[in-house]
C-alpha cells in the first residue's frame, strides 16, 4: 500500500482545489479515491470538514483546505501538464549562461 501513498496525496490534492472551486461532488469522489489508495488522517479529516459544511447549505465556501500547495493554486488543477511546468524554466543552464555573456 505504501507505493500509493503519492497517488493518494495528489488526490487529495485535487479534491482540496474542487473545494476551492465549490465542486463538492468531485471533491468527495477524489477524497474517497485518496482513502481507498492510501488510508490517511488528513483525508478522513477532508471529508468529515466537508461533510459538515455540505449538511449546512451545501455550500462550501467556508471550508478552507489544509493542504501546503493550496496558497499556490491558480485555476488548474493540481496534476495538469500546466500546473507541473508552471515554475520551471524553459532553458537549460548552458542557454542561460551563454545569454550572460
């Protein structure tokens, strides 16, 4: 079980930027999919904070994720091509230092 323990983060991940987003049912599909991969406090956590607010109004503009990359967000979804190559740059060392010259 150990080997999806990444997997598993990076669903809940995705399910803390649809909380975010206000897609409830997405993010409690990438919840359960994260605890079935990797069976986590933080993921029980997740779905017990969303819960609660889904039982209030079905809104969940009050919950905040807890995950570290969620300051980082933008509007894509972590794990997209786009999000992955946001921070990094499009030349090597080599082009850079010949640019300095």
């Amino acid at each position: 079980m150990e080997v999806n323990k990444d997997e598993a983060y990076r669903c809940l991940d995705r399910a803390e930027y649809y909380i975010v987003e206000g897609d409830v049912e997405k993010a409690e599909k990438f919840i359960n999919k994260s605890k079935k991969l990797f069976p986590t406090s933080e993921a029980d956590e997740l779905l017990k904070k969303l819960k609660t607010q889904g039982s209030k109004k079905h809104s969940t503009s009050n919950v905040k994720p807890d995950g570290q990359n969620a300051k980082k967000r933008k509007n894509t979804p972590p794990g997209s091509p786009r999000a992955d190559r946001a921070n990094q740059p499009t030349y090597t060392k080599a082009q850079l230092d010949t640019v300095k010259k």
